[in-house]
C-alpha cells in the first residue's frame, strides 16, 4: 500500500513539475493595477479579457492570434490577428501610448485633427495616409474596409459601437476600452500593456510601465512629507454644468498622491461630479488651490464667467490649468501619470520656479 501511495506521489509530483515548466513557458506578467482588464497565455495565442467596469464581469474575451500560425482558430471568438498592422485609434490617450512604445505607425484611423498633437500623426494626417472621425458615427463600414483596418479601438461607455454588427461581418473587431474606469492612478497607465500585446511589444510596454510605476511610486513617497497639505477644487464650466473628478477618479487619486486635499474626494463614482455653481462658489472661498481651469489665461476664464473674478484661489492667483497646450496633456498625461504627480507634487509644495510638464498658472 505505502509502494503504491508512493508511486502516486512521485507521479503527481513529476506531472505538476512538468505542467508548471510548460506554463512558465508560456507564461505573461499580469496587472498589478488595472482591474478591468487581463491577459491570459494560451496554448499558441492569448486571449485578452475586459471586465464591465460597474458589475467587474466579464464583458467581452479577444484572441490575439498570431498572424501566421498554423493552429486550428477557436470557433465563435473575437478574434485579432497580431502584430495588428492598422488600428483605428478613436481617443488622444491611445495615440500617446501607441507612441511611447514606438508604435505611432499603426494607426490608420483616429480623432480629428485639431485633437492631435503628435507630430508623426499629424504628417499622416496631412498626406491623407491616416481616416480621422469627428465622432464614432463618422467611422463608416466602407472607409474602415478601404482602409484595411481590421481593429477599431473606443472608449467604452457601455454601449456598442455604431455598426458593430456590420463591422463584425466584414471582419472588423470593435474593442471597448475602458481605462478611464480605472481607480488606481497607475491603472490607466497599466493599459499599455494592451497596446503592446495587439503589436507584439510586450517587453516594450512592460519595460515602460515598470519605468513609469517606479517613478510615480518615488515622487509618492517624496509628496508624503508634504504638511499642511492646500484643499483644491478641481474641474470647470462646459455650458452652465460644473464638472469635477469623482472621488474614486484617476484624477482624484493623484492629486492625493500629490499632497494635495481635494475637496471632493469622498464623492462617490470614477467618472465625474456636477456640484452647482453655487456650491462650488462657495467652496472655493475655502480653498488654496484651483485645478484644471478650462482656460489658457486669466482674461480668457473671465470671458467664460465673469464671476470667476470674485473666486477665492483667483484672487489668491493660484489657478492652474493645461488649456495653453490641451492635446499635449490629453496624448501624454494618461500614460505619464509619474508626471502629473510631479506637477502635482511641485504644486502643492508652492514651487513656483519649477518647470511643469503639463501645467501652467494662469495670468
């Protein structure tokens, strides 16, 4: 008896060894941040996994297939080719971080171009090379086919893409992203590592994360030994609705980090709160700090609202903003939140003499 329990043993042990050795084999570094999305090695491909970010189920798997194999495809999956040589990249953060792993080329489709920054975007632009869409309607079946974009990449709001259907039958994927819903600061960031499974570049995108992750984790730990931490308000007018980062925002979250005490932060969501003006008037008159103005000058927030005049942080003249160069902060403030901490940082400490890299104080 004790022979065969041994036996057993040994076979177990041999067969985990073994199972174990195959799947470091095809082993892939997971998500320490994100939370809505995963990426799980296959047997040959990937399958790449986005959660729904208000029930956290799963809401869609895609197969990244490699483009020349062989294997038999598995039947009734999303399935995208990899590396994916034309994408259409619909939001200003996916363009900044095809870009910092050296993948600018790809995108074949994107937001109009008064939206854009990047300069080897713009050429393409310009010479026709690359489709751009005021709105996701302007998208249509027949431009994505001419152009042979196989992979349409949006901003999720939950609801399907206009003409998902039809795109589906002439072979395009329709990917809902949805790193905006991430709560932690690194999280949106963390989504690089999408990018870099749909264009093989992989080590590229982990490379850079890991980069940014320790630098953000450094400038957090430095923003610590800030005391007397200022309260903020943060947001502005777009019509008559006053809009500000929730509390459980990426935005709330690095401001905290940043040593700054955001007024709203206990408010609950990850997208956005509408206080009313009034409200919002009359927080301010207790606060040090005023972020994310939606003007480039002092002149030009007046002609927005001319009671901005009378805000406590304007006569104070600590308003700050990113609308002197609004592209640039949009393409690169999502996969550089080490920076926005920074600025952050620098802000909340008073550094006045200290080059920002997104923000400006307005005059």
């Amino acid at each position: 008896m004790k022979k065969i329990l041994l036996i057993c043993s040994l076979f177990i042990f041999l067969f985990s060894c073994t199972t174990k050795k195959t799947e470091d084999k095809f082993a892939v570094k997971g998500f320490q941040y994100a939370r809505l999305v995963s990426i799980e090695q296959k047997l040959g491909y990937k399958e790449l996994i986005v959660k729904n970010p208000k029930t956290l189920k799963v809401e869609s798997k895609y197969i990244l297939f490699p483009r020349n194999s062989k294997m038999k495809r598995p039947e009734n999956a999303k399935i995208i080719e990899v590396p994916v040589q034309n994408i259409a990249a619909l939001s200003t953060s996916f363009v900044g971080m095809l870009n910092a792993i050296g993948s600018i080329d790809v995108i074949k489709a994107t937001t109009e171009k008064q939206y854009i920054s990047n300069k080897q975007l713009l050429k393409g632009i310009n010479a026709g090379k690359v489709l751009t869409a005021g709105y996701e309607t302007g998208l249509t079946p027949e431009s994505v086919l001419k152009a042979k974009i196989p992979l349409i990449i949006f901003s999720g709001f939950g609801q399907p893409f206009p003409n998902e259907d039809k795109f589906a039958q002439l072979g395009v994927v329709c990917f809902a992203n949805y790193d905006w819903e991430e709560k932690h600061p690194l999280g949106k960031a963390e989504w690089i590592k999408v990018f870099g499974a749909l264009v093989c570049k992989d080590k590229e995108a982990d490379t850079y994360f890991n980069q940014v992750a320790a630098s953000y984790l450094k400038i957090k730990e430095e923003a610590k030994g800030i005391k007397n931490k200022k309260k903020v308000i943060c947001g502005g007018l777009v019509g008559d609705i006053w809009y500000a980062p929730a509390g459980g925002s990426f935005m709330a979250g690095i401001m905290k980090d940043g040593g700054l005490n955001y007024l709203y932060k206990n408010t609950v969501g990850t997208a956005s709160v509408t206080p009313t003006f009034e409200q919002v008037f009359s927080d301010d008159q207790v606060c040090d700090v005023w972020i994310n103005a939606e003007a480039p000058t002092l002149n030009k927030l007046f002609e927005l609202n001319s009671k901005f005049k009378y805000f406590h942080t304007v006569k104070e003249g600590k308003v700050y903003g990113y609308m002197h160069d609004p592209n640039y902060y949009w393409e690169y403030s999502q996969v550089n939140p080490n920076w926005l901490l920074e600025d952050f940082m620098h802000i909340a400490k008073g550094d006045e003499d200290v080059k920002l890299h997104f923000y400006k104080q307005l005059k």
